[in-house]
C-alpha cells in the first residue's frame, strides 16, 4: 500500500499575538449521565468515575468528542482499507461499495462458491487478492450497470494493481499459509481474463477483427496450473479449503446426466477428426450425431494415431479436446430434444471455467499455427458456452463468448472456401 502524504502542509496560524488570545473554556462533553442528572463534576474516570464508584453505581460514559484543528489531517482508514494512491473521500466510498457488492452479490455468481467468503477474510491480510476482489465487484457493476463507466474504469485500475503485486508474490516462497490467497487470487485473475476482449479490433470500415495471437487466456493459464502444481508441496501441512474444494469434478456429474452414448461419441471422434478435410457441415453439431453408423464413425479410434512423419501429440491432444467437448454439446437444445434431465448450471459454469485452462497448450499451438481444426473446436466450445450460459449468473462469459462465437464462424468459412 502507497501513503502519499508528502503533499501535506501545515497551515499558518496568522500573526496574532499570543497574549491577546483568551484561553478557551471547553465544557466537558464526557462525563457520565448520573454525574450529568445531578449537575456535579465528573471526574471521568474509566471503567468508573468517583462518584458512581463510591455510590456503586453502573457508570455510563459517552466517548469523548475528539476536537480537529482547523489544519488538514490525515484521511482516517475504512474497511477495507483505502487501496489506491489518495485516499480521497469518493474512492474510500467507491471500495466500500465494491467490497460490499462482492459480500453480497459478485460471488454468489463466481465458480467455487463456497471459498469466497473465506476468501474476504483473506483479502484483508493479502493486498493482491483485495485488489482482484473489488476489480471483479467493479467488472460485475459494469456489466449490471453499462451506462455507468466508473466501474469499468475502477476495474481496470484494480486490476493492473493486482497483477503488479502479484507478479511480485508468486516470486516468493510458496507456503501453507499464502496458499490459499495465492490460488484465490490467481482464480479472479481468470475471471478477469474471461472478459478481457482487447485482442478484437476494429479495421477501417468498423469491421471486428480477430487476432487471437494477442488473447492472453491460455498464456496465463499455464501459469495457472504451474501455481495449483506447486500447492502440492505445502498441501499436507495446512488444511486448505480451496484445494478442498477442487476435488470436486463437474465432468463425473455431467457425465452422468448425458448419457452420451459410445456410439454417439464415437461420431463426434470422427466428425472432428484431425486426419479428416475441413467441411462446411462441421459448423453445425447436429451433423456430427446425424452421422452416427457413418462409415467414418467405425474409424473413430484412428483419430489418435498419426500419419507417418507427424506429431503423435498433436493428434492426442485433438483428440482430449474432443472428448472434454463431447461433455457439454449433448445439453444443446438441437442435440438434448425432449429429454427431461437437465444439467445442473453450475457444474457446466465450472467446467466452461477450467476448460480453456486444461487445453491451454492444445490451445496455444493451434493458435499460433493458425490452425482451423483447432479454431473449429474453440468455435463449438464458445457456442455452448452462449447457449447453456445465458443466465445473468454467467455474467462473466458472455462477453467472450457472444463475441468469438461469430468470428471464429467467419474465419471458418473463409477456411472453408479455401478448400473448396
């Protein structure tokens, strides 16, 4: 925390001679009520004054009134405590309100309910993890309230406050204690990330334009992993309850409700398969179950063994990002029909969630080789998300997701008129 008071001056009292100057009488404002009804001096004292003590009697004292100098004075601290260079009246205001807003709203829509009210607590010992509490607060405020551009501003700022001192924490000794903050903190960062959009411009004609090279995500989302990884070595010697919380596994419970079928998985497998041209068709999932008995689907298992002289891991890879896809697309509308079981919200929130982090590397070589297959499987991957995560409780994915969704599709058709 930074305490400009550099700035501050004492103010001149003026040229006015000491000894003209009446000594001011100030009637004492302190002394108890008993003392006050029989209109006798209190002498104050704490827990008791005289009087009530040699009368045995409760002693009710009000808090003295702490008189200011007419000269400036420090701005006294709130909780939270003031976080941003000048602790002015109006920002002191602006993250009481976000800190609130977060207690009260901004985390019951966050994956991993049941860590951040723990993590408030957190949040007052570790200045990081305060900085990525007000700025997803203000991120939610923006989003609830768009007309008003303090929040997205306030966002922002906190937020490049919290990768700065972050960056600096994750340098230091991981231990049991940090543990817990650390992995809170770098959570909202992924958050944040989320509805982070700056790598979609705008050409001369007003035109969105797609440069995925400059989407940050599954950059940092290796990092991400490298710090939950490295929670292992302290994991045993302090309870930890957002590693506890972690054990739970969205993709068993999903599972469970799909019912996907081997045969139906066995036609995805073959319909993104790697090995397989680019067709016009695979933009629409419905053709990928259409086309269970294909002649392709009894192939299927062929989609993870290369060609002679290719990458073997690149072929895995296609194929793990398959199969973690085939969890959510039979919940689609055009894929479920009238089956009554429904998915439950926050099991598809937390596997959209950690999904772009567990195909970060897939995911950052197919970007990087301009690869279509690979965008293809993003593209279905951020239509499901727009569909099954519509909810105002999803807040965090819709900008993304409603974003990318149209671009990819058009980067994709132009990928298919090449092959054509």
């Amino acid at each position: 925390m930074i305490d400009d008071i550099n700035g501050l001056r004492e103010i001149p009292s003026g040229s006015i001679d000491p000894a003209r100057q009446k000594k001011a009488h100030h009637k004492s404002r302190g002394g108890c009520s008993n003392c006050r009804k029989r209109r006798v001096k209190c002498d104050e004292k704490r827990p008791k004054c005289s009087h009530c003590l040699r009368r045995e009697e409760e002693c009710e004292q009000r808090v003295p009134h702490i008189r200011h100098s007419p000269g400036p004075s420090l701005p006294q601290p709130i909780s939270p405590p003031a976080l941003i260079d000048g602790t002015s009246p109006v920002i002191n205001m602006m993250h009481m309100k976000l800190f609130h807003h977060f207690e009260t709203s901004t985390r019951h829509t966050l994956c991993f309910q049941s860590v951040w009210k723990e993590a408030i607590g957190w949040s007052l010992e570790y200045e990081a993890l305060m900085h990525a509490i007000l700025s997803i607060s203000a991120r939610h405020l923006a989003y609830l309230c768009p007309n008003e551009p303090k929040y997205g501003i306030a966002a922002t700022a906190h937020f490049t406050k919290t990768l700065s001192m972050f960056r600096k924490d994750i340098n230091e000794r991981f231990t049991a204690f940090t543990m817990d903050p650390v992995m809170a903190t770098s959570v909202l960062i992924f958050f944040e990330l989320w509805m982070q959009t700056e790598f979609v411009v705008k050409d001369s004609n007003g035109r969105d334009i797609l440069d995925l090279s400059q989407d940050t995500i599954f950059r940092l989302a290796g990092g991400l992993v490298e710090i939950f990884l490295s929670a292992n070595s302290v994991i045993y010697e302090k309870p930890s309850s957002f590693l506890a919380e972690m054990v739970y596994s969205p993709r068993l419970s999903l599972n469970s409700v799909a019912h996907l079928s081997k045969e139906k998985l066995a036609s995805l497998y073959s319909f993104f398969s790697y090995t397989q041209p680019l067709r016009y068709e695979q933009l629409s999932i419905t053709s990928a179950l259409a086309s269970e008995g294909h002649p392709n689907s009894q192939h299927s298992e062929s989609i993870g063994i290369p060609a002679a002289g290719e990458e073997d891991d690149i072929f895995l890879a296609h194929k793990d990002v398959v199969s973690r896809l085939a969890v959510i697309i039979p919940f689609l509308p055009e894929v479920r029909g009238q089956e009554p079981e429904a998915p439950n919200v926050s099991d598809l929130a937390r596997y959209a969630f950690t999904f772009l982090i567990l195909i970060y590397p897939y995911a950052e070589r197919a970007i990087s080789r301009q690869d279509p297959k690979g965008l293809l499987l993003l593209y279905h991957f951020y239509r499901a998300v727009r569909i099954l995560l519509g909810s105002s409780n999803c807040w965090w994915t819709h900008r993304r997701a409603r974003l990318l969704e149209p671009l990819l599709e058009a980067r994709l058709r132009t990928e298919f008129e090449g092959c054509s």
